[in-house]
C-alpha cells in the first residue's frame, strides 16, 4: 500500500503526496476550497473555466493547448465539485510520467508552472478578466446548468438532492442556479477572484514517480504569487434535520421510462455500519433491491443505493415503467423493512464486506478515484486512510448495522414521469 | 506462450493460440490490486444474418444483448451473483462487433477465472427465464431511448448508411426482442460462442503459465469452421441521407456530424488506418486546431464538443459533435474547414503538436486495464497488435492525413443528426 504524506506549503496551502511509479502518468491537482453559500456559488463555478481561457503568458485557448500539446498532450481540466458543504473549484492535470517519456524530458515542472499561471496569473485586460472570457463562460455555465436536464438519471438525483435538502448548504447544486449564473458580471467576478485567491485553503494533490523534494519545490515555485490574507476554513457539514414526514414530489417531462429517487436520512454516526448496511441494501449485485426489483419482479433495469457519508443520507435511484410506479416503490420500500428486521443473511453480509474490500483495495488503483477520495477527506477535515476504513469495515457486526439503520427514515420520494400520464397515484 | 517485450511502453506480454483456438493474451502488471480478465466473443449487434450448418439464420434485432443478458444464468444459480460473492465485480457489454463478459477482483481471482469462462461457454436456458429477461430488456431499451445523446448517435448511423447492420441499435427494439426464443440462443451461443472465435486477455499481477493451464482444462475443445455472416450489399460512398432531426426534452440542440470513410482494413493496415484517422481528427476539429478555437470564441460550440475516428467490420467513420445553437453553421464550418485543408495542407507545427498529443493520450489509455483488455482483444479480432502503436506511428506522414481528410470529409459523404427542443406548446 502506498504511503500518503500531507505537508503545509504555505498558510491554508497543503499537499498530499503520493509517491508511486506504476502508472504511465502522474496527477496534480490544486483545487480551492469554499464553503457552500448561495451568493458565491455560481461565480466560484465559473471562475476555473474563465481562468482556463488564458494566462499572461499564453493569452488565449489556442496557445495553452499548444504548450500543453508540446507537453506530450498534458492536460488540465476545469473542475467544479461538491464535498460535503463545500464546494472545491480547481484544476486537475495529467501528463505522463518522467520514466515514460519518449527522451527523458521532465514535465512535472513546467506543468506546475502553468497550473500556479492558471491561478495566480490569468490573462487580463486594465486589471480584469477580458469581457469575451467572461460573457463566453457565463453562456457555457448557463448551458451546463440548463442541460443537467437532459439526462433523466441523473436529473432525478439532482432534484431529490435540492428537495430533501431545501435550505441547507447542501441542496445547493454544485454548479448553482442558470438564474444567478446569468447575472454574473465582469467586474463582480474578478472581485470574487481577489477575495478567493487570498482567502481560500487550497489542496494540492500529486501522485508520480517524481520524489517528495522536487514536487515541494516545483508547487511553491509555481504558487509563489498567492497572496495569503485572511483564510476562510472549509465548512464544517451539518447534520440534515430529520423530516417529521415524508414529502412526495413529482414532476413530469417527455419520457418514455419514469425515474424514481427515494432520499432516506439517518442519525447514526457509525459510517462502517452505515456502508455496509447501504452495501447489502443497494450497493451490489447480490443486493436486495437487485436481487428482487430487478430480478425477482422485473420491474427496473437497475435499482441501487448509495450512502453520502458526509450528510449521513442514504438515496435511491431507480428507471421503472411509469404505470408500475406504486409496484416499485413498496418493493424498494418493502427491502428497506426486511433489511432493517435483520433479515439478511450471513452471505449477503460476506458479499457485501469483499465488495467494499475490493471497492477499497482497487482505490489506489485508479489515480481519479485517490484525488477524489483525498480531496473529500481534506475538505471535510478527515484524516482517515483508506486502509483504516477498510480494517473497520471488517469488524462489522449485524448487530451494529441494525442499530445504526435504527435511525433511518424515508425522508423525500421524487418521481420524474410522463407529461401525457394523466393517472398516478404519485 | 510467445513473450513480446516493448521496451517504449515499459510492458511485456505473453501469447498463445490455443488448441481448440482460442487466443490468448497475459499482460503481468506488478504493484496494482486487482487484476482484470476479459473473455469475449466476435459476434455483436451486427451479426443478425449467419450461416450455421449450412442453413442461413436470420435473427432479430437485439438478440446479441439479450444472449449476453441470459448466459449469466447457470444451471446452478446465477454466475454474477456467485462472482460478486467471490469478491469480484463484473459485468458485461454487446457493442456492433463484439460480446465481453469481464471482471476485476482482489480476491479469489483463479476461482473468478474458472467461473468466467465456465458460464460463458456453457448456454442454459429455459422457455421461461429467456421470458422473464423481458421485461428487465425492455427497460434498459425505454431507459437509453430517452437518453438524447444515445437518440442522436443511432440516427447518425442511419443518416450515415443505407444497408449496413450498424444503422440497428444494439439492444434492439421492445418489438424485436419479443421475438426472441431459448432455441434462438441456442443457436446463437453455438454458432458464435466457439473458443476458434473468442479471446481472452487478463491483466494483473498472474502467472501466465497459470492462466494458459486454467483455459485449457475449463473451454472446450471443439474448433468449428468459422462462421459467415452476412452484412447486406456493399455500401455507396455516398451518406444516406445528409440531414437526420428529431425533437425530444433537451435544454439546447444536440449534435453530431459524420462522414463515412473509406471500408475498415484487417491486420497491420487497420492499425494504420486506425491512427491516420485519429490524428486527422486532431488536426480537422482538436482542441489545438484553428477551427475548434474559432469556432468555440465565436460561441457556436463548447467544452462538450468532441469526436474521433470509429471503426467497425466493413466500415468506418468521423464523427464529432456536442450540444450548439447553431449546429449547422458548425457542420458547414467542419467542410470548409476540410476543403481548406485539401488545397492548403496541414500546417507543420499543428503537425508535431498532434504527433505528441497522440502518442501521450495512446500511452494514458495504458494506465486502465479494462483500455489494455479491450483494446488487445479487439486488436487480436483485427490481426493487429494494440502494443504495437509506437512502430506504426512512425510510418506515418503528413501527406497520409491530408489524402485522409481529402478523401473523407466532403460533402457528399457528410451526415449531421440533430435532437432539437420540443416546441413550446
């Protein structure tokens, strides 16, 4: 297993440093940390992609995606993600490894360089942002809001999200509101680029060949132009209130399948049981709602759960005929009760554990998932391994699942169906 | 086995045609968790029209996908059941041309392996559990007809040919798979599923000896004649038809542009043609080239835009698209763009760009095995060698690419399919 190493580089500037040389590429990634707030989140959303367009150096796309092509195709993509109740904003790039290239060349460095240009020296014009940047990403942002509707999966988790979580910092969509996106400014927008370069944690992350020593060196010679003032620290999430009663909500568009998104909520802080409990309830093919919505009653192509650990949320996504809404969503809940009477037996709980030993093994695998997973673990202030998670996991008890699914209530249940359905018991 | 070491691409690789066969390919990789296997049959969506001895067969749409949904029923329960409670996660797909069941674990990988292999080489079906996969089909079919971006790739392939099998979706229809009956798949599994056309790849930290011992006690022996299938008449060069639309709840039209290129080749020379198409891509509409930053400053397209160079048994195509207002201003621009190129050549330093934009993106496919096992699978299906990019690459020059563009991106060849808004009623 690969050691992680965490370093402060500079006030509110850490790294996490994974030394590994299996890979034909290395990643790095610096992304800014925020906490959730209506007001700020569509300009901090925009701001990676309007900081992409250009740098002092290379003022437009076309001559960054030059320097990155004679970098062996380097790349660095805009990122905009949601942990917990913050959002992190950033960049993260890949280009291949020392060992790989084809004469030896070194990358690291002059990547780093354009990530620490990206920013702290964006292309300007009588100290702002160019006006065609701004107005160009803002109709992009507002693109990409507006199109989260096209696909229907994941629309129906997005709006369950916003319903359950209505008034908390986490309802908020990564992206924010195509409303307020719209009404983003030039000069507002390089003021909320001052305000966050100064005040904003960042997290570092690389994982390459390249020793610990040289990517230090490399990252505080590129971020040396960060002006550090007064930091803001990242969110600390807080707990969703459980609902008095369940809220049905449904909404209808032009499709042929309905999609139905159940939001439970949960009191217990024992995450490994939690895991687990979702794990056998949702989270495989031997589950239950698998094994029995979908292949027992043929009722969905798929049906699964998936635990947000941070606001200790469990959610439901499934694609089910629209007339067989009612079917579906007793089945679902009918799994629910069984798995809650501890009416799960010892192979379920045995194909639910090596699931999420291999889930957890197969991690540091996979360059994307490790970013992802410490990034989580940074924003939300964790300091767990993903070893030590998996040594927990295997200390499970029935008996601990069962207390912590104790309190799980069905909190929301989101149906997406047809407009020309006039019937439904929805 | 043959052991083939590529010191480009820091990998070694171990080989061997099975008796019965079978190809085989081992990639050891050290340092990782999981290791990954991939079995697959040549046999897809497009194989609806074969000959089995000496009878022709014609089958209906989907039956492909429906097969690969049904072989995971085993006489003695449910292969991906007993796989996830191995510890492993599997899974499978049916693309045009081929069938792959596959898995990666951490865990009881030769106990997996021997299951993999077993239940995909032996059929068990019934009347009633072909009828029953129905019903989880048809909702897989009504869940990816309401997906735009699926809607606006299976119209294009329509748009793009007249009689080839490519234009039918892979699932099928909910019409043409209530036609699907247990002998239908008997017959199917035999006439595809022999071990002379299938291959097997498995990546990780393994012993290939291990794994060629494993192969040989569980597949069968059996070599059958290959089978011959039947695609229809040969295609024009010409598009079906230029301009395919459709209307569905989408935020701001959809697109995508096709131009159908010349018949796919076989062996070295689909390698070949593989990458003088990718890079041609690059240099026509890449994130470098001057008409992706005209186009993208002018608003027309954004970060979505994108596309490649596909290839399929007997054909091949470009395509590119995303989401504009203006999609046929960007499908007029792309000609012109061609046309540009065709009298005015590829521009030196945009050449050298692509060369190291190419072989960097060849070399990050690396990093995934599921990119290894698929990729030398299919390679192996075509004669080719996936680990063999470096050499190939350095046969090819600037004037491959501009005759590529020349030849295939004009108008008459050109296809643009659009999902736009539903009106406002």
């Amino acid at each position: 297993m690969m050691e992680m190493t965490r370093r402060k580089l500079m006030p509110g500037v850490y790294l996490t440093y994974l030394q590994e040389r299996k890979f034909k590429t290395n990643v790095l990634s610096a992304q800014a940390i925020v906490p959730l707030e209506q007001k700020n989140t569509e300009r901090n959303a925009l701001l990676p992609a309007v900081l992409r367009r250009g740098t002092a150096r290379y003022s437009d796309m076309q001559q960054l995606s030059a320097a990155l092509d004679l970098l062996y195709g380097a790349r660095i993509d805009c990122t905009v993600r949601k942990k917990g109740e913050n959002q992190c904003v950033g960049f993260v790039a890949s280009f291949i490894d020392d060992h790989m290239t084809p004469n030896g060349e070194k990358l690291l460095e002059p990547v780093a360089e354009l990530m620490g240009d990206l920013w702290c020296n964006p292309a300007t014009r009588s100290g702002r942002f160019l006006a065609e940047y701004v107005q160009g990403e803002r109709a992009n942002l507002v693109d990409q809001i507006r199109s989260q509707r096209n696909d229907k999966r994941i629309y129906a988790s997005v709006r369950l999200m916003q319903e359950m979580c209505r008034g908390e910092a986490y309802g908020i969509s990564r992206l924010g509101s195509e409303k307020e996106a719209e009404k983003i400014s030039a000069g507002k927008l390089y003021q909320q680029y001052v305000a966050l370069l100064s005040s904003a944690c960042f997290e570092l992350f690389y994982c390459g060949s390249a020793p610990l020593p040289r990517v230090e060196q490399a990252l505080l010679s590129a971020f040396s132009a960060l002006p550090r003032a007064e930091l803001v620290d990242p969110a600390i999430t807080l707990p969703h209130p459980p609902a008095q009663e369940t809220r049905f909500i449904t909404e209808e568009m032009d499709v042929t399948q309905g999609k139905l998104a159940l939001g439970f909520s949960s009191t217990s802080p024992d995450y490994p049981a939690l895991l687990l409990f979702s794990t056998i309830y949702g989270g495989s093919a031997t589950s239950k709602l698998f094994l029995n919505v979908r292949e027992k009653e043929s009722l969905c192509y798929y049906a699964s759960a998936t635990l947000h650990r941070q606001k200790n949320l469990l959610t439901v996504s499934s694609g089910v005929e629209i007339e067989n809404y009612q079917r579906a969503l007793d089945e679902i809940l009918a799994q629910m009760a069984a798995a809650r009477r501890g009416e799960v037996e010892d192979w379920e709980i045995a194909s639910a554990r090596s699931t999420m030993r291999h889930a957890l093994r197969t991690m540091c695998d996979s360059l994307g998932q490790m970013e992802d997973f410490y990034l989580g673990q940074a924003a939300g202030g964790m300091s767990e391994t993903i070893d030590g998670l998996r040594e927990k996991l295997e200390e499970v008890t029935l008996e601990r699942m069962l207390a912590a699914a104790e309190g799980i209530r069905l909190d929301t249940v989101y149906f997406l169906k047809n407009k020309a359905q006039k019937e439904g018991k929805a | 086995m043959i052991e083939t070491h590529y010191k480009h691409l820091d990998e070694t690789v171990f080989r061997e045609t099975c008796e019965n066969g079978l190809e085989l390919i081992v990639v050891p990789k050290e340092g990782f968790a999981k290791t990954y296997a991939f079995f697959a049959t040549k046999y897809g969506s497009m194989d609806m029209r074969f000959c089995l001895n000496g009878a022709w067969k014609n089958t209906p749409a989907g039956v492909a996908h429906y097969l690969e949904h049904k072989m995971f029923d085993m006489e003695s329960g449910n292969a991906l059941q007993e796989l996830t409670q191995l510890g492993a996660e599997a899974n499978a797909f049916t693309s045009d041309a081929i069938t792959g069941y596959y898995f990666e674990s951490s865990e009881n990988f030769e106990e997996s392996l021997r299951l993999l292999l077993s239940f995909v080489s032996v059929p068990y079906f019934t009347e009633e559990s072909v009828a029953k996969e129905q019903g989880i089909i048809a909702q897989e079919i009504r869940m990816i007809e309401d997906n735009p971006s699926w809607q606006v790739y299976s119209n294009l392939l329509r748009g793009l040919y007249q009689n080839h099998p490519a234009r039918i979706p892979v699932a099928g229809s909910v019409e043409s798979i209530a036609e699907i009956t247990a002998q239908m798949l008997y017959d199917c599994h035999s006439a595809f599923y022999d071990p002379s056309n299938m291959a097997l790849c498995v990546v990780g930290h393994v012993d290939p000896a291990e794994i060629l011992k494993i192969a040989n006690e569980v597949l069968p022996a059996s070599r059958r004649p290959a089978i011959v299938r039947d695609y229809g008449q040969e295609e024009l060069p010409c598009a079906a038809a230029p301009r395919m639309e459709m209307r569905m709840e989408v935020s701001q039209p959809q697109f995508l542009c096709g131009y159908k290129c010349a018949p796919s080749l076989s062996g070295e020379a689909y390698a070949r043609q593989e990458l003088i198409g990718s890079m041609a891509c690059e240099i026509l509409f890449g994130e470098s080239s001057p008409l992706y930053h005209r186009l993208y400053t002018a608003g027309k397209i954004n970060g979505e835009f994108s596309g490649g160079y596909d290839l399929l048994p007997g054909i091949s195509f470009i395509l590119v698209g995303g989401e504009s207002s203006a999609p046929l201003e960007v499908h007029q621009a792309i000609l012109d763009e061609a046309a540009r190129i065709a009298r005015e050549g590829v521009d030196e330093a945009l050449y050298e760009q692509t060369r190291r934009v190419t072989y960097g993106s060849l070399l990050r496919g690396m990093n995934s095995f599921e990119s290894i096992a698929v990729g030398s699978v299919e390679s192996s299906f075509h004669g080719c060698d996936y680990f063999g990019f470096p050499e190939v690459f350095e046969t090819i020059t600037k004037a491959d690419i501009m005759q590529f563009i020349t030849e295939s991106v004009t108008p008459e060849r050109a296809t643009i399919s659009m999902i736009l808004p539903k009106e406002e009623s």
